[in-house]
C-alpha cells in the first residue's frame, strides 16, 4: 500500500517551467526551485513520489540502464 504525502504548491511558475524544459530529471536544486526550501527529508518523499509516478508510466530514469 502506497502512502500519500501533501505535495506542497508550487511557489513560482516561471521557475516551474524552467525546470520543466531545462532539466531532464529532478534533483535537489531543482525541488528547492519548484516547493521552496524544504528539509532533506521533505526533497526524498518528493523524489520518492516522482520515481514511483515514472515506474507506474514505464518512464525510466535518464542514468538508468
């Protein structure tokens, strides 16, 4: 059973689409641009969140072989 967490809004549009179309996968920075300043273990349940949504879609991770 999957567990749901708030995602908190986005705090910018332009940085929003930034993101979008200059970078292929999400790093730290780039949830810091997207939700603000969070704590590291805010950023992994995001970045956890995003990695199961990618496996559910058959979308593989640009480092992944």
């Amino acid at each position: 059973m999957t567990r749901k967490m708030n995602i908190p809004p986005i705090t910018n549009i332009e940085n929003a689409l930034s993101v979008y179309y200059h970078h292929a996968e999400l790093g730290n920075n780039e949830i810091e641009m997207l939700f603000g300043k969070k704590s590291s273990a805010t950023v992994s349940k995001l970045k956890r969140i995003a990695r199961d949504e990618m496996y559910q879609q058959d979308i593989f991770s640009f480092g992944s072989n």
